[in-house]
C-alpha cells in the first residue's frame, strides 16, 4: 500500500532535483547548432537567392505572408541588404557560439532568433530537416543544455574551484551582456517590431527576466534556499522540455511511418526505387543504379523503413531493442544523406535521435574525443607524454580515475593548459601532493 506514495515522490524528487539526460541535451545542443552552421556555411554564396531582399521570394511577398500569418522574422524590420549581411553573420556566429556552449541559455535565445529569422524570411526552402530544426530551436531555450561539454561547464567548475580557495569569482560579461540586449529588446518592442505573433516576444522577455533574477538572487541572497528553488524550477522545466524534445520524435517517426503504410507503393514494396532514379535525388546515379539492381533488396528495404519507424516509439521501454532500433534509423539517415544528397535533413533527424542515446555510450564517446583531442594538442605543442618533477617523480598526462569512472574530457585540457601555462610562467607543473587538490603547489 505504502510503495505506490514512495514510488510517486520519489519520481518528483528526481524530476526537481536535477536535470535529467545532461549528455543528450548537449549533444542536441551540438548537433543542431552544427547542422543550422553548416548550411548557413555552405549556402553562403547562394544566400541573396535563399534569403535575400531581392531573392525570388522577394521582400514584398515575404511581409505579406507574415503579415498574414504573424510569423517572428528579424529580417523583415528592414529591407537594406546592410542589415540582411549583419544578422546572416550574426547567425553563424550564434551557433558556433552555442555549439561550443558559451552563454548557453542566451546564445540558445539568439540560435532562435537567427533560425526563425531566416526560416520564415523564405518558408519554401528547406528539406524537412529545417522544420525540425525550427520546433527543436525553440525547445533548446528551456533546457539547461550546457551543463557538460560546454565552456560553461569549464565556466561553472573553475568558479567552484575558486570558492573553495576561499575567492569571490564575479561574472562581468553576463550582466554586460544581459543589459545590451535588454537594451536592443527594448528598442524593438517600442518600435512596434513585435506586434506579430506573441509567443516569441513573450519567450524572449521572460527568458530576460528570469536571467535577471537569477542574476539579482546569485549575487545578493542570503541563505541557499532562493537559489535552491530557481535551480528546482528550471530543473522541471528542463526535465519537461526534454520530454517534450522525446515525443516530438517519437510522433515524427510514427506519423512518417504509419502515412506511408497508407501508400500504394509502400504496401507493394516498390516505394524506394522511385525517388533514386529522380534526377534532383540522384547526386550519385551509379550509386543509386547499384542499390535498385536487386529488387529484392528494394523491397526489404522498403519494408524495413515501415517497419523501423511505426515501432520505434513502441520500444521506449525495452533499452536493447530499442538501441537496435535507434543504430537502424542512424544508419537509414546515413545512407539518405550520400545516397539521396539530403545531408542537412539527415544531420537534423541524427541529432533529434541522439535524445535517446544511453548515457554510457555518450560519456565513452565524450572521453574518446577528449583523449584525442589531448594526444593532438600534445603532439602539436610538442608535451611530452610524461613530465617529471623536481625530485625526478613523474607527472603522467591525465587518464581515466583509478575507480572506473571516467573523467571528463575537459578536465584533461584543463590539466594540459594549466600545465603549460605553468611552464610559459618559467615554474615547473604542479603536483597534487596526498590530501591536496590539484593545482595546488606541495
């Protein structure tokens, strides 16, 4: 009788308590910001024909779509190709920014703006992928998606680090940064540029609101209670943005998979053949003669992709079948990307996949890049894989705890750039003596 109340408060505890996926979440944050960089990057010669006021959705037409249809685009408060170059810029740079998760909560608000902006600038150019690019940059705004592999992350530690050295670390370039574009939000909302839809200029002054509060509450509150309830409301918003991130996959596939049990050459298990021999889904005509030889191969691919996708939300709950499943849709997404030249589209769908990714499979991978990208930062500054001290005792490069539990990449670059600002300074590297903390002299 009892085990039903326990189970029920302990699933509030751990949804208030903390923010749920925090590896999923960053690799949503990387691999939507590095699909929306991509393209900007590779359409940039083409960008006045996509994007631009004198493009063939020019901007007459443009205004007249949003002004029926109230949608947020940034592009449209004015028509000088001046301010059309500055905010194409200003979005490639807002995503790398958010890829290497500087400001994720503000660069995530701005990643929103520039994806809007630029989709409903022009609402027919796309592949699919840019409609899950749209819904995904406005969830990314409610989730803590910096929480590792982030500058943030490296940010938050060494401000911790210092605490415990009995410092007071002070954060100028947030508050800095939060006025100027308080400042900006200001100006546009009383220049009337916010008179179409109201969601996004409600997210965005309420994002700048609570960026206030949390500021106002970190630096001036007393006891660690206000700070804690902040922490526990955007922990449930986290968590329920994340939920929302793994329905609307879900629903995507589903949808995808039970339409095409619907059509004719789906049921006949032909449906496969016909978009590789179209000629604008064919940047590889041998490629796609060689997969259409067998028509065997045509159909058990057809149906597999049926099959795959109306039973993928279906297998949530049974971890093994559901990775298999999940390595299936990476791979299909894969081939679309060579195989039907839809790269940005498959980049998008991959990423809204990783949201189901397990937990050690992610942190494996984030230690594999980070010994990867140590060993080539050591070879190209020329460290030596071992460093000895004073007494002649070796300082060995970081590697994985004694216990199993992996370090985090960032804390071995940590390790490797205080190293060798140590040796820049004319010192020797640090040792942490027994019952000291690293970075300490002994």
């Amino acid at each position: 009788m009892n085990r039903f109340p326990l189970k029920v408060s302990g699933a509030v505890a751990r949804v208030a308590d903390s923010a749920l996926g925090p590896h999923q979440t960053a690799v949503i944050r990387i691999g939507f910001s590095a699909t929306w960089l991509l393209f900007l990057l590779r359409e940039f010669p083409h960008r006045q024909e996509l994007y631009g006021p004198d493009g063939p959705w020019d901007w007459d037409l443009a205004d007249q779509l949003v002004g029926s249809n109230g949608a947020f685009t940034a592009l449209l408060w004015s028509d000088g190709q001046g301010w059309f170059e500055a905010l194409y810029l200003l979005a490639v740079v807002w995503s790398v920014l958010l890829l290497l998760g500087w400001r994720t909560r503000t660069m995530s608000v701005l990643f929103m703006v520039g994806v809007l902006s630029l989709q409903n600038r022009s609402v027919f150019m796309g592949d699919g992928g840019d409609n899950v690019l749209h819904l995904m940059s406005v969830y990314l705004v409610f989730t803590r998606c910096g929480q590792v592999w982030s500058l943030d992350a490296r940010r938050a530690r060494r401000a911790d680090e210092a605490r415990a050295r009995g410092e007071r670390p002070r954060d100028r370039t947030g508050p800095a940064l939060w006025g100027v574009l308080g400042f900006l939000l200001l100006l546009a909302t009383l220049a009337g540029r916010m008179d179409g839809d109201r969601f996004v200029p409600a997210l965005l002054w309420a994002v700048w609101l609570a960026q206030a509060l949390w500021w106002l509450v970190g630096r001036y509150a007393r006891t660690p209670q206000p700070r804690g309830l902040l922490d526990v409301v955007a922990n449930i918003v986290h968590n329920g943005a994340l939920l929302v991130i793994m329905a609307e996959a879900c629903l995507i596939y589903a949808t995808a998979g039970w339409y095409k049990i619907q059509g004719s050459r789906w049921q006949d298990g032909t449906a496969v053949h016909y978009p590789l021999h179209l000629e604008y889904f064919s940047p590889w005509p041998a490629l796609s003669d060689l997969l259409t030889a067998s028509g065997t191969l045509v159909m058990l691919v057809t149906y597999g992709t049926v099959a795959v996708q109306v039973a993928f939300p279906f297998t949530l709950f049974n971890r093994q079948v559901k990775n298999v499943l999940l390595a299936l849709m990476i791979t299909e997404h894969a081939v679309i990307a060579v195989v039907l030249g839809l790269p940005f589209f498959s980049l998008a769908m991959i990423a809204a996949d990783a949201v189901f990714l397990p937990t050690s499979f992610l942190r494996r991978l984030g230690n594999a890049f980070g010994r990867a990208y140590v060993g080539v930062r050591t070879r190209t500054l020329r460290i030596p894989p071992s460093r000895t001290r004073a007494d002649g005792a070796p300082v060995p490069v970081p590697r994985a705890g004694s216990s199993g539990e992996p370090v985090d990449h960032v804390d071995q670059v940590d390790q490797v750039d205080r190293v060798d600002r140590e040796e820049q300074a004319g010192r020797g590297p640090t040792v942490p003596a027994p019952g000291k903390a690293p970075g300490t002299r002994p």
